[in-house]
C-alpha cells in the first residue's frame, strides 16, 4: 500500500514526532510508514487523515499488488 504522509507532512510543516505525538504512536512507526514497512490499522489510518482533515483515501492507496 502506497500512501503520502511524508507529503501531507511537508505541506503541513510536521515533522515525523510531531505526527507521532498527536496519533499517540512512536516516531518509528511513522517512519515505518513512511518507508512502506508497516501498513497502520483502521484507528490509526483514520486519525491520521483527520490530523490533516483529508479522507483516507487521499492518502492511503492501494497498489496491483495489494489484491
């Protein structure tokens, strides 16, 4: 699963432990995201699209290989 939270991020001048504090998660695993190395649950895929008031489809998408 692909996704733009670096993106949305940089357009919302966060850094990755500013994130991380406001979904209660550690930094890591907002690099592990990032990075495509760990796809988030339901709860946290929806706090983050709420942190920066887009849908979760807007940063969140599926690749060929996801089927």
């Amino acid at each position: 699963m692909k996704n733009s939270i670096k993106v949305e991020r940089a357009k919302n001048n966060m850094t990755q432990a500013d994130l991380a504090e406001k979904i209660k998660v550690s930094r890591q695993t907002i690099n592990a995201m990032e990075l495509g190395k760990y796809v988030p649950s339901t709860v946290l895929a929806l706090r983050i699209a709420h942190i920066f008031n887009v849908e979760v489809s807007d940063i969140f998408t599926l690749e060929d290989t996801d089927w």
